[in-house]
C-alpha cells in the first residue's frame, strides 16, 4: 500500500475514534445532567422556616395534584406522572384522597390508586404528596382514628422513601380552629407517623380552608419537620392573604402551598390568570413551594386538561385548558426545560 494512503487511513480512523470518544462523554454529560428531582435535592427538611435539601439549602418544588381520585383517578398513572415531570417539568405531585364524598372512609380501596401514584414517583424521582383530603367533613377529627390507621401504613410502607410527603388534613373549615381541633389532631397523626418515619415533610393544613396559616404561626407545632397549608385561589383570594404569608415568615412559620387553582374558590369562574401570575410571582420570589389544582379533565375553569384529554399524558396545547397551558408554563419556567 502506498505510503500516504495509509497515513491518510490512519488518520481517518483516529479521527473515528476521537469523535466517538467525544460523543461519549458528551452523551455521558448528557445523562448525569438529566437528574430527577429527588436526585437533584434528596433528603428534604425544614430549617429556619424554610423547605432545603439534603445539604440545607432552600428549595421550590412546583407541581400538580390531582382532583379526587375516586372520580378522575385514572389521570393517576406512572405514564402520565413521567410526561408531567419530561414535559412540564413537574417535581412534586399530590395525590389527593378525598375521606367523604365517596373516598377513602366508605371506599378504602381508593387507597390503591395513592399506592400507585407513590411507585411511581419513587421509580420517576418525583416528590409526591399523599393528601388526606378533607373538605365536606371539615373537622379533621371526625376521622381521626381512620387517619391514624392510614398514616400508619402509608408511613411503614414508605417512611424510608425520601420523596415521600404527607398532608394530613386538607381544608379544615366550619366550626374549627387552629388551638382546639386542628393542632390537637394534628399532634396524634404526626405521633404515628413519626414512630415509622422520622423525618419526612409533614404538611399541616389550617383553618378556614388551610387560609388560617397566623394562627399556626402563634401556635406551632414541635416536630422540626412541619410545614403549613395555605391554599389559595386567584379569582377570590389576593393582597391580604399574600400579606399574611409574608406576616408568618417573619415570624419563622414554613408554609407549602399544597394547593391553588386559576379559578375562584368554587374551582370553576375564570380562569383568573394575571391574578394567577401575581401569585405565582409572589410565590417565586419567596421561594414557597406550590401545587395547582388539578389534573383533570373536569369541564370547570380550575382543570388542566380538555375534555377528553388522554389519560397517560402526550398532552399537546389543543389537550391543555387555558389553566393547563398557563401552568404548564410557570411550572417550566423555573425547571431544567428552560435552559
């Protein structure tokens, strides 16, 4: 063989092998920076007021939870929870398990479908919430013993799982308060779920529909791993309640708003987005973790999806409500999708 043929040959396949030598790395890089939330921030606490990550540093988680999951649990599934965390940018989800209303108290199988929504966020690297969602029964003790059974198995289950968060009681409301059935209960519930779990988020709802968030603040609990629910929703709730939330952080409360909705509080007028975007901001700037409700197809302003929407997401802009595209938006904004 001529001499330069093979010196030109020679360098032809150093160069193959530099480039695929290159791509690898590059191909490598690629993947250990496509870390899942969880990855990304572990083991979560709270220090000085503030939700931080394993090496207590502050953090936002952003998501969505579900409606109830005895009517629109088939948007609960490891498929849709994926597109929601690839697509959106999802990295908390809240599974929300109503007690009345046909949920859990006289249907307990309703529990499966959390069971489900938590496999798959441990196996996607998603925070996920496991919502005891009372409403219609608005004081948290009238299943008090059912809640404790409950947060019993879930937290022997999974206490060991550091994605795991509980909010043990969704919207007090009604004849409640803060110092005479919501602390109480919530100390009992904390109690079993501490024997099992040490150190997850605890999520503490408030009176008059988690909006109560002061008078936790006067009266907080002691476990160092508490947050409080402030639920809001833009078309009926503004300037007051932010200048509460600003009210309890002076005075070291950690608050996780676990729940909000574009609409007004009956989940269906509007949606109100540029006050949404008043809150959103509000939020970010504070860096107070937020949930938005809901992801479901239910014919009302506060749902993410259009009737009909596909239940395991792939979910285009014509599948998304005004609410789902807004959302959506402010959920990627502040994720690794925006760079």
């Amino acid at each position: 063989m001529d001499i330069s043929v093979r010196s030109r040959s020679l360098r032809q396949a150093a160069t193959a092998i530099a480039t695929l030598i290159l791509g690898f790395f590059l191909w490598t890089s690629c993947v250990n920076a496509a870390t899942t939330p969880v990855q990304k921030y572990g083991q979560l606490s709270v220090k000085n007021g503030r939700l931080v990550n394993v090496n207590g540093e502050p953090v936002q988680l952003k998501g969505i939870s579900s409606h109830g999951l005895q009517w629109y649990g088939q948007y609960v599934n490891r498929e849709a929870i994926k597109w929601l965390r690839d697509d959106w940018g999802i990295s908390v989800f809240r599974a929300a398990m109503y007690t009345a209303d046909g949920g859990y108290i006289s249907n307990p199988a309703v529990a499966d479908k959390v069971k489900e929504a938590v496999t798959a966020a441990q196996e996607l690297g998603v925070y996920v919430i496991i919502d005891w969602h009372i409403l219609s029964d608005g004081d948290p003790n009238t299943y008090k013993a059912q809640a404790k059974t409950f947060f019993t198995e879930i937290a022997e289950l999974y206490g060991n799982s550091p994605n795991v968060i509980y909010e043990i009681a969704n919207e007090p409301n009604g004849n409640v308060n803060w110092n005479g059935q919501i602390r109480p209960y919530a100390e009992e519930v904390t109690q079993v779920i501490r024997a099992k779990d040490p150190d997850n988020i605890i999520i503490v709802g408030t009176g008059t529909w988690s909006q109560d968030i002061h008078d936790a603040a006067n009266n907080p609990l002691p476990d160092a791993n508490t947050l409080y629910a402030l639920h809001f929703y833009a078309g009926t709730h503004g300037q007051s309640l932010r200048d509460r939330l600003d009210a309890v952080q002076n005075q070291g409360l950690g608050v996780f708003v676990s729940e909000w909705g574009t609409s007004d509080a009956s989940g269906n007028g509007g949606p109100f987005l540029p006050e949404s975007q008043v809150w959103i901001d509000f939020l970010n700037d504070r860096g107070v973790s937020w949930v938005n409700w809901s992801l479901s197809d239910k014919q009302e302003a506060s749902a993410a999806l259009a009737p009909g929407a596909s239940t395991t997401g792939g979910w285009t802009e014509a599948n998304l409500s005004a609410s789902g595209k807004f959302v959506r938006e402010q959920i990627r904004a502040g994720s690794d999708l925006a760079n």
